[in-house]
C-alpha cells in the first residue's frame, strides 16, 4: 500500500522523521533537515493537505495522520527511527509511538 503522503528523504545514517504542525508545512523544518542530514537520514513528512501531500475529506484525524507515517514507513524500509514534531506533528508522533511503540526510538 502506497502512503497517501510524500516525504523528502535526504542524508544518510539513522533515520530521523520530522512532522510539521497545523499551521506549519514542511518548510518550517528545512533548517533543521539540512542539519541533520550530515550524519543522518532525514525524512520530513508532508502530511495532508500540505506541501505535495493531496487534502483529502473529511479532515484526517490524528490516528490517521499518524498511520500516515508508519506506512511511509514501511514503503521506505524503516523499520524504527527518531523522530521530532512541533505543535499537531507532536501530537500526530505521540500517537504514532502510543499505537506502534516499536516504531519509533526517540520521540
């Protein structure tokens, strides 16, 4: 099954996932990808509605923007990465690591 999201990937080392908040798209986290890229796999998340990721109706809830990711997940060969949100990326994280806590290392 294909993610209904796109992400950009870049770097390489451990994966590190970073989820934009309601307000923010995945620009706000450019800085911090270009950063980390040097010793690290960066995935920055564009969940829906944002950046190349489609809208789509009704709004997705939390759960579902947090399935979002573990599919991106598994469609990049990411078995367990880190990962940093801010504002409803947190929240989408935090449910990602309640329902899959084995996905997630660091959150």
């Amino acid at each position: 099954m294909a993610p209904p999201i796109h992400c950009e990937d870049v770097g390489q080392g451990p994966p590190v996932v970073l989820v934009h908040g309601v307000a923010f798209g995945p620009a706000a986290f450019r800085s911090v990808a270009e950063a980390l890229a040097g010793d690290h796999r960066v995935i920055s998340v564009h969940r829906r509605g944002y950046g190349l990721s489609p809208a789509l109706t009704p709004m997705p809830s939390t759960r579902e923007h947090a399935e979002d990711i573990r599919v991106l997940l598994d469609g990049l060969g990411i078995e367990r990465a880190s990962a940093i949100g801010v504002s409803g990326g947190a929240t989408v994280l935090t449910a990602l690591a309640i329902a899959h806590p084995d996905r997630l290392q660091r959150v």
